[in-house]
C-alpha cells in the first residue's frame, strides 16, 4: 500500500470523506487521492516521493509556481512581528492600493479570507444597495458555497453530481435565477421578464468551473448592457481570472467595466485571501460607511496581505503575462496535436495562464450541455495515465487547468512526450 492510500484510510477517520473540500477526493476520475508533502516550482512532490508536473498550482493561486522565494522571505518578514492583530496595519493601504491600480473599476476594495466570502458578501452588498432580491447566475459557474449561489453550481458539485444541496431553503433558492451562460438571448428573456427585480448579475467572466470556457462575442458585452438598462449591479466573479488571464483580470482582457469584482486565489499568494470591491458608490454601502454588514476577525491578516502583494508585485513585471498565456498555448496546441495524431476526438481553450480539456468531437465547447456531454470516462482514463507519467492534472472533468511561471519548455515538452504515450493507449 502506498503511503498516500494508507493516509487516506487514516483521513477517513476523523475527516469527512478525508479531505477538507470535496473535490480532493479523486470522485469525478475514481481511485485514491494523492498526499503531497512538498511543492517546489512546477513540481509538486506526493508522500511516496514521487515528483508531478503539477497544473493544479493549488487550484489558481500559485501562478508563480511553489514554494516561490520572494513570496517565502515576505511571509518569513511578516511573520517576525506576530501573526494578526485584529485591527488596522499599514500593509492593508498598499494592498489596497495595489488592488485598484491593477483593476481601475475597483475604487474601494474590502479584504475577506476566501472566494466563497468574497462572493457572498458582493451578492448581499448588491441585495443591499438596490434593495431587490433576486440574483442571476449562469448554470455551471462556481461562485463559492454560500446558499444563494449553490444553486446549479459547478466544480465540485457538478462532479459530485449534486448542483443543488440540501440545506439551501427553497425559500431562498427561489431568488436566485440560473440562466445559460454564453446565451445573451436567453438573459435577456429574463430581463424582460423581471428586471426590474433583478439585483445583481454575477458571471465568471471566464467560466473556470464546467471545464474552461471562454465567454463568446457580445456576452458579457450585452450582460453590461442589460445591467445598464435595468438597474441592476454587474458582478464579475474573478477569483479564478483576477490577475491570470491577464494582469487586469478578464475586465481588462476583453475591455468590460464591472460594478463590482470578487477575488480570490492569486490575490493571497497561497494563504487565504478573498477580496472585493468596486464603484465607490456602491462599496460606501458596506459597513461601517453604510449600513450592508460584512465583517471578519482575520481579514487583512498581515501574513496573508504580504504573501499576496508580494505576488501582486512579482507578476507586475512587463512580459509576465504574455510569456504566461505562451506556455498554456504551447500546452493545449501540443495536446491537440497529440490527440489529432492518436484520432482521439479531444479539443482545449485557453485565456491567458488557464486552459481547459475537453474529449469531445465538437471542435469548441461554448455551453454547459457542450461541456458536460463531453466523455467524462475518457477523461478519467486520460487523467490516471498521466498520473502514472508524473503529471498531476485537475482531478476533475469540470475544472480549469492552470500554469505557473515556473512550468519551463522542457517541463511541457515533457508533458506532451507523456500525453503522447497516453493517447496512444486511450
Ligand atoms: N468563485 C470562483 C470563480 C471560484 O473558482 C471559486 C473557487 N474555485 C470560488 C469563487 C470560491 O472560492 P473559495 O474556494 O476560496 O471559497
């Protein structure tokens, strides 16, 4: 028995399913979860020793590979002057500041301690400022698991197979309204409909949590436009896009103003940071300036804040994100190539550092449907062969794949000599 199955026993124990958030557990590809030890770079080391060239780079923040020094020494830095104060720290200003420099629709910005605050708290700040109470999400977008939003969701409990969890009141499960994403035609149906009552729509701007899917022309284009015209708050979801797909996040790659913006991930250089802001005029709602209450003993934790603007500051160096969005084409290119040259129907998407894999004869996935009638066995398949050749993939059909500043050419070319050896076999 291998030290990561003999863990997993173990785990079981006192953790539920053995792991502390569901999709860990290998459910969506079967067998048992890996335990790693040690990460460095690109690589990711598992309680056996054995090394991977790892895509999940801790599901989004660690763009910039591993264990990164300079994001190692800040929290070293930090660390000698006590762990949290629960009150004001001047590092919190710079964050801040950084924040709103690097997203210019972000005039204010609060700091939480995940997506799933981040998200939650950006909802009730649009319920509050408008005072409306429905909100409008797309079928297969993740938003973290607060009630309102666990409502036909994606990433983990799309692969459990359960969008909708018991223990949501039906009584507010009924405000959120879940429309196709990529189909303005359809939200605007909606808007006809109640937009008046509408507070807010809330979009990955990529959609990084059915797969990776980019947002077609004229999407988030007309989802502004409806906004506009209805009343109602524009919120883009940017946890996982916020300073990946470009350094401006996805507002900047595709030129769209959002009122308000939720981060995540990237934004805490590992440790555990959400944030959200946007329009003064709305942010001035949120407490102690109004009255929309949100609140947090560890926000702008002072380890948290100088992991995170150490890694704001170190992707801000010209070039970054290009030579980024370079390596994950290298990637899916290489991978389609493979595929085509195994005749295994398979295509990918990529937007800057992210990508997505799908096993399907559609030459590009735009919709939900597209995505889940993608051949989730296959994948599977797919995913274990890789694992045997040392390279940790998302263990999910569902989820975005990332890379790092770390991966180096040979450590795709190596990926795509070990995809190569598992086509063949598919
Ligand atoms: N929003 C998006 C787009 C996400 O991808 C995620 C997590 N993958 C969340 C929100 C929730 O973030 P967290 O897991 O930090 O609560």
């Amino acid at each position: 028995m291998s030290r990561s199955e003999a863990l997993f026993q173990a785990a079981q124990q006192h953790i539920p399913g053995g792991v502390n958030s569901p999709v860990r557990a290998f459910k969506g590809v079967g067998g048992t979860p890996l335990f790693f030890k040690h990460g460095e770079g690109a690589y990711l080391f598992d309680e056996d020793d054995k090394r991977y060239i790892d895509y999940v780079g801790s599901w989004g923040p660690m763009i910039l590979g591993h264990n990164a020094p300079e994001v190692i020494d800040a929290i070293r830095a930090a660390l000698d002057h006590g762990t949290g104060f629960g009150a004001p720290t001047a590092i919190e200003i710079e964050m801040a500041d950084k924040v709103c420099e690097l997203m210019p629709s972000l005039e204010m910005v609060r700091m939480v301690n995940s997506g799933t605050e981040a998200t939650m708290s950006a909802i009730r700040l649009a319920r509050g400022y408008t005072g409306r109470d429905k909100i409008v999400k797309f079928e297969g977008c993740y938003h973290g698991h607060s009630d309102s939003l666990l409502v036909k969701a994606g990433s983990g409990a799309l692969t459990l197979g359960e969008p909708n969890s018991p223990g949501v009141p039906a009584s507010l499960a009924e405000h959120t309204i879940t429309l196709n994403f990529n189909d303005i035609d359809n939200v605007r149906q909606a808007f006809a409909e109640v937009g008046d009552q509408v507070a807010c729509i809330i979009v990955e701007p990529v959609a990084g949590n059915m797969n990776c899917i980019p947002p077609q022309p004229g999407f988030l284009e007309g989802l502004r436009e409806l906004c506009d015209e209805y009343g109602s708050v524009l919120i883009f979801d940017e946890v996982m896009t916020g300073f990946r797909v470009a350094l401006g996040g996805a507002q900047a790659h595709y030129g769209i103003k959002p009122d308000l913006t939720t981060l995540g991930k990237v934004i805490g250089g590992g440790l555990p940071v959400g944030a959200f802001g946007g329009k003064r005029e709305i942010m001035e709602y949120i407490a102690p300036l109004g009255p929309v209450y949100q609140a947090g003993t560890l926000s702008g934790n002072p380890l948290a804040m100088a992991a995170g603007l150490t890694m704001l500051n170190a992707i801000s160096t010209p070039g970054f994100h290009e030579q980024l969005s370079a390596k994950a084409e290298l990637l899916t290119q290489g991978l389609e190539a493979v595929a085509l040259s195994h005749r295994v129907p398979f295509t990918t998407s990529q937007v800057g550092g992210m990508f997505g894999l799908f096993f399907t004869d559609q030459p590009q996935v735009t919709s939900f449907g597209q995505a889940t009638a993608c051949d989730a066995e296959r994948f599977g398949r797919f995913f274990h062969g890789m694992l045997e050749e040392g390279v940790y993939l998302a263990p999910s059909a569902f989820e975005a794949g990332f890379v790092s500043a770390a991966h180096s050419q040979q450590d795709i070319e190596a990926t795509l000599a070990a995809a190569d050896r598992v086509f063949s076999r598919l």
